[in-house]
C-alpha cells in the first residue's frame, strides 16, 4: 500500500471551493448556477420553441428543468475618438431572444442520455438523436442510429 508521503503534492487532486463552483466533470459535461441553483447545463442560446420542446421531454423524463435567459453578446469597443472629429455611429444589431436550459441533476449528460437510451418521448419511445434535434416527429427507435436511411 502506497504511503501519502511516498506521492508528490502534483499527482494529488486538489479541489478547493473556489474552482469548484465552476468545475465540470470533462468539456462535455458543463454545469454552472442558473437562478442561484446548481444545473447540468443541457443546450445554450436555445430559441423559444426549441425550450419548450426540451422542457417537455424532460420533465417527462422527471427531471426539472431550470430555463434562463442568456446573457447579451458582448459588443465590439467603440472605435477611438480623434479631437475635432465626429464620433461615427455604431449600429448594433438586436440579438435573439434566446435561453439557456438545464436540469438540476448535475450528472446528467445530453449525449449519454440519447445514445444511452434513457430517455423517453412522451408516446414512449426511446428517445434518438433525430428526435432530439427535432429532425424527426416521431422516435423511431426500431431504427438503429448507425444503420444509414435511404
């Protein structure tokens, strides 16, 4: 059995409550605060109809569902001044209105969810990728994702 002293600081893991707020398990697997609770992060920048479609899939599959809307993009820095001369005026165009959704579960993942098979569309079928992305009204999960549809 290895002794802690016989382990250099560096293999050791350090988690401290300040990267642990915004600490996600891989790249894949992103979660942050939204409303001040702690949430799976499922899509971003999610139009309205696209919200209540995950909503509804979702908190049929007993999750609860926490929506947001997201922050504004970032704009580009007015242009310098010179003296004597006009400030040119800078049009900047109206975003979207779009939203950030998430579940409180913060194991839950998107890709491990579809290709795992654990959702359910509400007729109860297993949810696939084609259904998830609304490129199909129906699930049709008799179908497997990998077998090419001609």
């Amino acid at each position: 059995m290895l002794n802690r002293k016989e382990n250099p600081p560096s293999l050791r893991l350090r988690r401290t409550k300040k990267n642990a707020k915004k600490m996600a398990i891989n790249q894949n697997h992103p979660f942050e605060e939204l409303n001040g609770t702690r949430c799976a992060v499922v899509e971003k920048n999610v139009k309205p109809e696209r919200v209540e479609f995950l909503k509804y899939i979702l908190e049929g599959n007993g999750f609860t569902v926490v929506v947001v809307p997201s922050p504004p993009p970032k704009a580009a820095p007015a242009p310098k001044v010179e003296d004597g001369a006009e400030p040119a005026v800078v049009i900047t165009p109206i975003a979207p209105e779009t939203f950030t959704v998430g579940v409180t579960d913060v194991t839950f993942n998107t890709t491990n969810a579809i290709f795992g098979r654990l959702l359910r569309s509400p007729d109860g079928h297993v949810v696939t990728m084609a259904y998830w992305q609304q490129k199909e009204d129906i699930s049709h999960d008799d179908i497997p994702y990998y077998t090419k549809m001609v």
